[in-house]
C-alpha cells in the first residue's frame, strides 16, 4: 500500500500511513525502514518518498510490488491468446513475468527477452525453451545488444508479447532505455502478431526512447484504469483494445 500510494505522492507521512492502515506508527517506520533498504523508497524525516525522481526507470523490485492484480489479469488474458504449438518472443518487465508464470505446463516455443522469465521456464519440460545472446541489464535482467538483436533476426515468431514502459495514443510506445526499446523493435518485426500488456499506470506518458506506433499492435491488454478516451482513440485506429478486470483471487 505504501508503494501505490507513492506513484501518485511526492510523500507520504508515518502519521498518515498509521491511521489508513490501523497500524501503530511505530510498525509503520519499521515497514519504510524495510521498504527503504530494498530500495523502494527513500525513507525522510517523518515519513517517505519516492527512491527515484519521476522520468527516471523505477527499480524492478519496485514496479513487481505494485498493481499486482491487475498485472495478473492482464498476463491471464494475454496467456489465453497464444495457442499451443506457438512460437513466441517474450518481452521483458514485470507483466511479462506474470505471463511467463502461466505459460508453464503448455506446449509452446518460447524466447524469453529477461533471465527472470528464462528462470520460470526452465524447468517446464513442456516448453521448448530458447535463449537469445546478450548482455543482461543490471537489475532488470533485460536481454539487450547487438547479440540479442541478432539472436532475434535469425528467427520468426508467431506472436511478440510486448510490455513498454508507457503508452500514449500520440507518442506510441515508448522505453526508458535505448538498448531495451531497440530489442523490442526487432521482436515485433520478426513476428506476425503483436500483443502489447499495458496497465492502466502506464498510460498517457512517454520516456525516452520510441519503441513503434501504438497502432503497430494488433491487441492491447490493460487494465479499467487505462482512461477511457484513450483506449476509444486507439481503437478508433484499428487495434483491438481489451480491458482486463482484476478479480478478488489475483493475488499473490
């Protein structure tokens, strides 16, 4: 709840946190001390603020603790699009990674773009499991660089599933690295499908690296938090959009 609440605040206070939650203000300083060793907030006097300035990428850890319902919706709608016998290149972010969840026990090819993903699958002795070069991005374990690209040119694919770090109907969708956004252009041109997972967060924003036009996806899956007449215009302009409605069990 702290970390949700700091998407949208420059601040949140122990006295505030301690009568929303019921908790005592003292456990409530323990949980941002806790909070702040993991790097997910940056703890000041009285209270917390965000560990990184808007604009800049939040750390991995911090974006899998938040909207976590919906992410699971989002990869349970999106799971439901491949079929087996698929080949599929596997976007990296934490979306992605509740997706790469579900894919395991199906018959599928998969080339997961992040180790995280690699890691869910490993194991799946249904999945046939292929592992692109390239250089892991600290944190992230993002697979990018000329090798990943490469790697990816060599192959075609049945359906890129693709997770941008933010979605404008103007601006398309964008990553905050340039070596990212690059991977992700070279999977959607080997592939004859693109489903971009997209919560409703990430939308009407725009970071620093052009990824394609939000008209280059054939499906987009978000969440009822994704505003309206934006879902409308990207519509308007021939991709289907699906709205993904968490439920009470999609949790952790």
């Amino acid at each position: 709840m702290i970390v949700e609440r700091l998407r949208d605040a420059e601040q949140v206070g122990v006295a505030e946190l301690a009568a929303a939650t019921g908790a005592s203000e003292m456990t409530v300083r323990r949980d941002l001390d806790q909070l702040a060793s993991r790097g997910l907030v940056r703890r000041v006097h009285g209270g917390a603020v965000p560990a990184t300035p808007s604009g800049v990428e939040p750390p991995f850890a911090a974006r899998a603790a938040t909207a976590v319902a919906a992410k699971q919706a989002i990869a349970a709608a999106a799971a439901e699009l491949i079929r087996d016998g698929e080949t599929v290149v596997l976007d990296s972010g934490t979306t992605a990674l509740e997706l790469a969840r579900l894919l395991r026990g199906r018959s599928i090819t998969v080339v997961p773009l992040s180790l995280h993903a690699a890691h869910e699958l490993a194991a799946e002795p249904g999945v046939r499991l292929l592992l692109p070069g390239g250089e892991a991005r600290p944190g992230e374990q993002a697979l990018v660089g000329p090798l990943t690209c490469a790697s990816l040119r060599s192959l075609r694919f049945d359906i890129a599933v693709l997770s941008p770090c933010a979605v404008g109907v103007d601006s398309g969708f964008t990553a905050f690295d340039l070596d990212d956004a690059e991977v992700k252009r070279t999977a959607l041109d080997v592939s004859a499908r693109a489903v971009v997972l997209a919560d409703g967060a990430k939308w009407g924003r725009a970071t620093l690296a052009c990824i394609c036009p939000a008209d280059r996806a054939d499906v987009v899956i978000t969440d009822p938090g994704a505003p309206e007449d934006q879902r409308a215009a990207l519509t308007e302009r021939g991709v289907l959009v699906h709205v993904a409605v968490p439920t009470p069990t999609e949790s952790r």
